[in-house]
C-alpha cells in the first residue's frame, strides 16, 4: 500500500501515484478533487486555514506535509 508521503515524492520526482484521497499524474498534485501543487513552477497551493482558503482538515495535511517533504518554495496563497 502506498503512503501520502510517497505520493508527495512520487509528485516531487514527476511520476503518477495514488493514496485515497491524495494523488498526483506526475505534473499537478490533488486533495480530493482540489489542485494543491504544480510541479511546473514548484508550486504548493496553501489551501489551510493559515492560507485563507481551508477547504478540509485532510487538505490542510496534504498541504502541509507537500511543504514539509518538498523543497519546492513557491507557496502561493490562493486567492
């Protein structure tokens, strides 16, 4: 069984995983249905309550385990 952790990594490295509600194709990574990372500009959408845009407790995990497990710097606000 694959974790969120290495779909993060599979995310990171550009290849497609999938772990319940956390997936990613290898280029956009998504909570549930809700774009949360490119990797095209290193971006990692703060959907949490901190960003402003809280969408579900298990979103804000993905996010912020996004940040944590990736050196990609670019958090954007959405907005």
């Amino acid at each position: 069984m694959i974790t969120n952790e290495q779909v993060i990594r599979a995310w990171h490295n550009g290849k497609a995983a999938k772990a319940g509600s956390l997936s990613t194709d290898g280029s956009d990574l998504y909570s549930y249905n809700l774009l949360i990372g490119k990797h095209s500009g290193g971006m990692i959408f703060e959907h949490t309550a901190q960003g402003g845009s809280f969408y579900s407790q298990t979103t804000s995990k993905h996010v912020n385990l996004a940040i944590r497990l990736s050196d990609f710097a670019n958090i954007v606000i959405p907005g």
